[in-house]
C-alpha cells in the first residue's frame, strides 16, 4: 500500500492511499481457499469443487469484501503509522471506478484532535452552596401522600356534593347535537375542585345528588390539544351515579404499611432520604458549573470544525422541536434563529471542555473500568428488544466510537470528582429558593455539567426557555416544578372520557408515589400501596 498525504492544514488531513491489485488478489485467494471446502456444487462432491470455479461464481463478491477489507487495513494502518488522532469517523471515497483486478486509490479526510496544552488544575476554589432537609417539608411530602391514599366513602342519601366530594358519573358529551370521540364514559370519578376537567364542568357539578340528571353547558378553550373542539361550544348529559365523601387519612404505621413498609419511621426516613438526595443534586450541578467556567475561562486551543458542527447539531435539534409545543411555533423558531451563532458558541465550548477534561483524566489515570463500562452497555441495551439488544451490544464492542459515546458522561464525572478533591472547597448554607436561584441566575448558570451533552451556558436573551436543549450530558439538571399541560395535547381525545380532562394539577414529583430507594445502593424500595384507595379511578383521569 502506498501513502500520499495530500492536506495538512490545521486539524484537517486527507491522504490518498494506493491499494495494489496484488494485495486485493492475494485476499481473495485466501478467501476462495477458506469457503471451497463449503461450497456445493452438482457433480461434485462435498468440499471438492475446483477453486477455479469457486472463484468464477463468487468472485465478484469475494472481491468487493477484499477491497473493503483493505482499506479498512489501509486506514488503521495510515492511523497508526502517522499518529494520527480522528476527532470524527474519516470520511473515505474511492478514486473513480474501480476496475477488478486493477489498483484501487481511495481519498481519506479526516481531522484530528488538537493538542490540548497541560491543563492548570492548580489553584481551583469552589463554593458548595448547601441545604439542610427541613423537617417541614418531610411532613408535608407525608400529607401530599396521605392525599393520595384519600378514602371515598359514600355519602348520606340526599347529600349535595360539593367542592372536596368526589362524584362517579356516566356522560355523553355533543357538539352541534352529535356526540364526539373520547366524550362518553360510565363510572367516572372526579373530586370538584381538583381542576382535572375542562373549565365550568365541575362547578355545574356541585349540588348534584345521587341519581340527578343533567345537561352541561361548556366550551373548550380556544388552545385545546383536540384542534377539532378546540373552542366549540359542548354539552355533556350526566348521570350521577354516585355522591361520595373523602374519609380522614391518618399519617400513622399504618398509612407506612400501605406502601409495604415496615412503620412511619422508616417512611418518614425513606422520604427524607429523597428529599436529601435532589438537594445533593443541586448543589452538586451548582458547584460543577463553577468548576468548569473556570476551566474555560483557564484554557482555549482550536477545536476540530466537525466536533463543533455534530456538537451544534444535536443542540440545534432539539431547540426546533421544542418551538413546535410553544403556543406560536413559527415566533418561537425566528427567536430561535435569530441565537444560532450564540448556540454555536455554545456548542465550541462544550467541545473544548470535553476536550480538556479527557486530557485530565488522562493525564491522572482516571478511568472507567471493564465491569462498569459492561455495566453502561447493559443499561443502554434495554431500549431495544430481546432481538435487537445483542446485536447492539456487538454493535459497541466492536466499533470504538460508540463505545466512547457511551463512556464518555461516566468518565467525565469521575474527572469532575478528581477535581472536586483537588480543589479548595468552602461551604454555606443557604435555602432551596437561593440555591435555585443560584442556578438559574446568568452568573451561577453559566456552564453545565457534563460537557458532551448539556453545557448550560446559554445566550443571554430568553435563554431559560431553552435550558434543557443546552445542557451538557447526564448533567444533574435543578429540579423543576410541572407546569400544568392540556391532556392529550398532540392528538385528539380516543379513550373514553379523555375530552374532559383539562389539566393535571401541579404537583411535586415526590408526591405521585411512594419513596424508593436508589437502584444499586442497598436501601429498601417501597412499593406501590397494596390496595387503592378510592373505589374507582376512571381511566380518563
């Protein structure tokens, strides 16, 4: 094989590499002679048919492997041989048609990975911004699941339901006299005042009595989900089937044994766990933006173009995607636009920061071990199926690149937490609120944490919005509160009773279930409660 290097320029290389007819040749030879013994022919016998006529029915075939097996030879070989370091996949062509039995010429271009000087890792100072768990808030995540475990009771005979009752009702709901998809159900149960239902349905409601029928009068709000009710006026005849009351839920043993476990104390101490883990978490993120705007603000060196450009685009795509929820996705997507030079900005950072922190932990032998890089492939795989989950684990093994995809945030943390014990780390103690504020403030908020995927240096106009989209991977991102969001928001309303519902209400996500221990870390999960509560959960709520 013969090298040509015909560009050098900056990071950009590209070679032009001769594979010999005779180096094809004498691979196919050896291929012929590896399947011949394989090969059935009529008239002869097992494993006897000539290599003339083996390699006269599948040469063709056999030739196109040899040459692609060549020049992937070729390419490990110029790697190798130049000390080149890929920054991307190479991108490889072949020089005009190739001729069997000829010489074949093949264009690679490629960029390297710059020289990364001696990062300085000396001197860093970091505040770690922390907060206590308040018992108040372990109660009150107590109470929101006490909530959950509420008791439907029915009421007396003649009681009017009102705002806290819970009402079962069957529904056939109309537009212009002609009932609509996911607007009729039976047995639905809905507490008055949740605001689960769209706007005026469970005021016209209250006063109702077990066997009451009624005719209700609402219209949907003009940003609906279901375009085709969005704003039409609607009627809905009702049944009531049942009035119910909500009995008192005691924060006791056994509320605790509901959730499987053993008394109060440990649920109280599962809950606290939880609650101190996501603040852990934000004073984790806190701290580890620091420490890389300061390594930013430390070093600059070139970075390869199609880094940057893979970088920006994955950045880019989901900052479109998110303009199509917004309530005007063509106003979101010309703001977008108008910040694109800023996101490519962002995008070179992370880039450079992914850089130098892989020249880190290279430089003070971090590294992921075999098991745990085992462990990343297995976690990866389950979401693909049975078929597909070993040919994608065959898939990483065998290609590098994938699999410093997939290494890449674990071996960045464990640099993050090499430099952690290097720093001189101070601590105070502030408030959730002020640690919140901390993050999502320009100073406090300007890098992320994992450099590959979520870098959270943002452009300064409007930026919030978009944080996600900016991050950088596996990044512990600040807990955020759900806005409440329409139903069904992408599509029309199919099961039943789904036109009905508006909005979930807003809630803490420790509130929906039970605590549960981390994965991994020896803790007891508590399981779902053993028995619901209410009678009946309509489906559409």
């Amino acid at each position: 094989m013969q090298t040509v290097e015909t560009l050098n320029e900056g990071l950009k290389r590209a070679f032009t590499l001769k594979i010999t007819a005779q180096d094809i040749d004498s691979k196919v030879d050896a291929e012929v002679k590896r399947v011949a013994p394989q090969i059935r022919m009529p008239g002869f016998r097992p494993g006897k048919v000539p290599i003339n006529l083996v390699r006269k029915m599948h040469g063709e075939a056999l030739t196109q492997d040899a040459l692609n097996s060549s020049i992937q030879e070729g390419i490990q070989q110029l790697i190798a041989d130049h000390k080149l370091r890929p920054a991307m996949q190479p991108s490889v062509s072949l020089e005009g048609e190739y001729a069997p039995g000829g010489d074949a010429e093949v264009k690679v271009e490629l960029e390297v990975l710059p020289d990364v000087p001696t990062p300085s890792i000396e001197g860093l100072k970091l505040e770690r911004l922390t907060v206590p768990v308040q018992d108040s808030e372990v109660q009150e995540q107590l109470k929101q699941l006490a909530d959950q475990q509420k008791r439907w009771d029915d009421a007396a005979e003649g009681h009017a339901a009102t705002k806290g009752d819970q009402v079962v009702m069957d529904f056939v709901g109309k537009v212009d006299g002609v009932a609509f998809d996911g607007g009729t159900g039976e047995g639905m149960a809905v507490e008055l005042g949740s605001g689960r239902l769209i706007p005026g349905f469970e005021e016209q409601l209250e006063g109702v009595k077990v066997g009451d029928e009624k005719q209700l009068n609402v219209t949907f709000p003009d940003d609906y989900g279901a375009k085709d009710l969005a704003g039409k006026a609607a009627t809905f005849d009702v049944k009531i089937t049942a009035v119910q009351t909500a009995g008192e839920t005691v924060i006791d043993d056994d509320m605790a044994k509901a959730f499987g476990l053993q008394d109060l104390e440990q649920l109280t101490g599962l809950l606290k766990g939880q609650i101190e883990q996501q603040l852990n978490g934000l004073t984790r993120t806190h701290m580890k933006r620091k420490l890389l705007d300061q390594l930013a603000a430390g070093h600059d060196f070139p970075v390869p173009p199609s880094m940057v450009e893979a970088e920006f685009d994955q950045i880019w795509h989901q900052l479109v995607h998110e303009t199509e929820h917004e309530e005007d996705p063509a106003a979101a997507l010309a703001e977008l636009e108008s910040e694109r030079d800023e996101y490519r900005a962002i995008a070179e950072r992370r880039v450079r920061l992914g850089l130098l922190l892989s020249e880190i932990g290279t430089a003070n032998g971090v590294e992921v071990t075999a098991q745990e890089m085992n462990r990343l492939i297995a976690q990866a795989a389950q979401q693909y199926g049975p078929q597909d989950r070993q040919r994608f684990i065959q898939y990483v093994q065998q290609e590098p690149m994938a699999a410093a995809q997939l290494r890449a945030p674990l071996f960045e943390d464990k640099v993050v937490d090499f430099l952690f014990d290097k720093a001189e780390i101070t601590d105070r103690e502030v408030t959730k609120e002020e640690l919140e504020a901390a993050i999502e403030s320009e100073d406090g908020f300007s890098s992320g944490t994992h450099v590959h995927d979520h870098d959270n240096h943002k452009p300064k106009k409007k930026a919030a919005k978009k944080a996600d989209a900016s991050d950088e991977a596996g990044e512990e991102k600040p807990a955020k509160k759900p806005a409440a969001k329409k139903a069904k928001a992408e599509e029309a309303p199919a099961a039943e009773g789904d036109a009905l519902v508006e909005a979930e209400p807003v809630k803490k996500a420790a509130t929906k279930k039970a605590p549960k221990a981390a994965e991994g870390e020896g803790e007891e999960a508590a399981p779902k409660p053993k028995k619901a509560a209410a009678k009946k959960k309509a489906d559409a709520e």
